[in-house]
C-alpha cells in the first residue's frame, strides 16, 4: 500500500505562501520616472555596486536613524 500523498497550502500541491530565500532578503517596489531610473542605474554603475546596495548606502549617509 502507497502512502497517501499529504498537500499543503491551498489544496494542491506547491500552494500557499512561498518561503523566505536563504539569504532571508525580499523585495521591494518603487514607481519612478524612466529619467530617474536611468539616473539610479548610471549612478549605480559609476560607484561599482548593485542597485539596490547602492540605494541602501544612500539611504544610510543621508538618513542617521
């Protein structure tokens, strides 16, 4: 006899939330102008680093929280 075959989230199987990455990271969405995007990625792209740890140490200089 086959063990029954046990699903979770919403009834099929894979449902439900999805988990958490390893690195326990998630994302985030922002609306800006095409102008302003371009300007983010250039700036980005000058100073070596990813978007969204470059925009990480600009929000750190700025803001001593």
């Amino acid at each position: 006899m086959e063990a029954e075959k046990k699903y979770t989230g919403y009834g099929y199987h894979g449902g439900g939330r999805k988990k958490m990455s390893e690195s326990g990271r998630k994302q985030m969405q922002l609306s800006l102008q095409q102008e302003e995007i371009d300007f983010i990625k250039k700036k980005a792209s000058e100073a070596g680093l990813p978007v969204s740890r470059f925009v990480m140490q600009c929000i750190e200089s700025c803001c001593k929280c």
